[in-house]
C-alpha cells in the first residue's frame, strides 16, 4: 500500500458509549446528536448539522447497533425490531434526552435531542405580556406551533410552568416521550407518557376528562381522533394546550380543520371559533453574529374578526386581520423578522429567506 493511500492514523474512533457523545453535546451547546451508520457522530449546534469533528471513524453498523441496543431496555427493544423506530426518554444522569431509533437502509440510526432541564420563564423566552394573558383563561385552545426543533416545546413548557405558578389547577400533560419535569408547584402536576403509560393521544385524553382536569397539555395533535378530543375538551371547560408542526398561523387553522371529514367542517369551524384562543409560531434563526439562535414568533388572537374569518372558512384572510389587530398584541411573522433584522439580531438573507410575503420583505429592504 502506497504512503497515500494507507488510512489516517489519527482518526477519533468510535466512543465507548451514547452517553459519552450527549456530554459533548451538553458541554458545547448542541441541540440534538446524530448517529447513524455509515456517517460520523454529528450533532445539530446553533441550527447547523455538522460533524462533531472532521477526523473521526465511520460509524459501522456493528457499532450503531452496540450503541443503540445498550440503552434500551426489554419493552423497547422489542418495539423497535417489530417495528423498525421507538422514540423514548433517556436519562443517563447528567441530563434528559429525547431518544429516536429507527432502521434504515445501511443499519441504525439514533437522534437524540437535548431537554433543557431548567424550565425557562415568559420573560427569560422573551414572550411578549400578550402570551402571559393567554395562560390566564380557564377554558378554551392555545396552539404552539413550528417546525421541527423550533423550540416548541421549550414554550410550552414556558407556560405550562406561568400557570403551575400562578393558580391552583389540575394540570395534566401527555407527552411521547415526557421531556420537560414539572414539579407541582401552586397546581398538582400529572405527567404521563404515550406508550408507557397509556395507548395513545387518544387514550390518554378520553382518560384525562375523568380525572378532573383544569388544564390538559397534549404533546402533538397528529391525528383526528386527538385534534377532536382536543376541541370538545376545549369547548366544555378546560384549557387545552398542545403543538402542531405548522408553519403559521392561517396554516394552523387549515391543518385543524382539513383533519376532519367534510360534512364535519361547518360544525368544527363553529366550535374552532368559539374555543380558540391564540396561535403563537415560531422559528429559531441564527444569529447574524454566529452565536446562537434567536426566536421569531406570531402571534394570532382570536378576536371576533378572527373569529369570523374561521367560522366562513376564510382562514386566507387572516393575515390581513393580523395586521390590523397589532392593538391587541397580535404579531405578523413578518413583523417579528423585520424587527429582529432591525436590531441586528438576524441577517437580511434570513429575513428574507423566511418572510411570508416576500414582495413586501424585498421593498422594505429596497426603500
């Protein structure tokens, strides 16, 4: 073998164990890790996937399956080989991971994304006082929404934990897996976790209206029968909160009411109009100087305009009600990224690249 082509002698080879990898991951700030066979340890750090370091080893399949088969216990592995992914909650001591295993072509593949332990405050987030309000109503849907890793669990919790502070409820939340702990503070606190302690999203809330809840968090509403519950718990006295991977908020109000079945929708659009409260989306941007991510949030409250638009099923006129409602706190997306660009906080290449009206984005830079 010629001196070129003989293999580096000073690649990192592969760690002993996940948990080795999810402290670097905590040390340097990562939000999630990724391993995965034939590819090299990498992790997600201020929004960008890149390789822990450039000199390491592959990963082979051998060793994604060492790595994943030695943090599930007997359950989970047997979900996994029946049905090719289970998502957990890993605890090795030093923090909370979300855990995703899945088969893929070449072997293995794990994520894992990294649960801030600390819950963070309405202020320490930045939320505007409008946000704080929504918590203080004893019935109704508040929706947070985002792409994935857009911090949406990270502003739930946020208000999850303004209400646990602020009154004395029933707080139940449903979570697969369960991330953030609540301890029950002025409330009594009642996690459980879909797939360990119940069936479903379904099961979990038709099991949540007979225990006497005030306030019930789902997870994700991913599916009809959950969208469903969710409403009629929402309409018959309880504050309901929970997320859905939408990307604003007329496009929320789409997903909800495109779920059901169309003679359905008249009547769902009338209960949508009468229970929803706000929609808060979200994006974390990187920062112009590098250093981490910055949120950019809407924010939609139902006024009777609102109100209106959902029950004639005109959702595409909701935009436009936004930017008429900002003497309420409503806040367009589009607003939130020009203020950030403003105050240095974001590029113009991102502001525009996220703007929802890209017409009007490109004549406020060009006046």
């Amino acid at each position: 073998m010629s001196e070129s082509t003989q293999p580096p002698q000073d690649l990192i080879p592969v760690l002993g164990s996940v948990a080795d990898y999810l402290q670097f991951c905590v040390d340097y700030d990562a939000s999630d890790l990724h391993l995965s066979t034939g590819a090299k340890p990498s992790w997600r750090r201020f929004g960008i996937l890149q390789p822990i370091w450039d000199n390491t080893a592959l990963l082979t399949a051998e060793d994604t399956r060492r790595l994943a088969f030695s943090l599930m216990n007997e359950v989970q592995l047997q979900t996994f080989e029946g049905r090719g992914d289970v998502d957990f909650a890993y605890s090795p001591g030093f923090g909370r991971f979300r855990a995703s295993v899945v088969k893929q072509r070449l072997g293995i593949e794990m994520v894992f994304r990294v649960i801030k332990t600390q819950i963070k405050s309405i202020d320490d987030l930045g939320l505007p006082n409008t946000v704080r309000t929504l918590t203080r109503f004893h019935n109704g849907l508040i929706l947070v929404t985002g792409s994935i890793g857009s911090g949406k669990s990270t502003t739930l919790a946020a208000l999850l934990d303004a209400i646990n502070s602020e009154r004395d409820d029933h707080i139940i939340t449903l979570e697969d897996p369960i991330e953030y702990l609540f301890p029950s503070k002025k409330c009594h606190v009642t996690q459980r976790e879909v797939h360990t302690h119940t069936a479903s999203f379904g099961a979990a809330l038709r099991g949540a209206l007979r225990e006497d809840p005030d306030v019930i968090m789902v997870g994700e509403m991913r599916d009809l029968e959950t969208i469903s519950l969710a409403i009629t718990a929402a309409e018959t006295g309880h504050l309901v909160l929970g997320t859905l991977h939408t990307s604003s908020a007329a496009r929320t109000l789409d997903r909800v009411l495109d779920v059901f079945p169309i003679d359905q929708r008249d009547q769902i659009r009338i209960m949508v109009s009468e229970s929803l409260r706000g929609v808060l989306t979200q994006q974390l941007i990187p920062r112009a100087d590098g250093n981490g991510r910055v949120m950019a949030l809407e924010v939609l409250i139902n006024t009777p305009a609102v109100g209106a638009c959902i029950r004639d099923g005109k959702t595409f006129m909701i935009p436009g009600v936004m930017q008429t409602g900002k003497a309420v706190g409503m806040i367009p997306m589009d607003d939130s990224l020009r203020n950030l660009y403003s105050s240095g906080l974001i590029s113009r290449e991102e502001c525009e690249r996220r703007a929802e009206d890209k017409t009007i984005m490109k004549k406020f830079f060009e006046s």
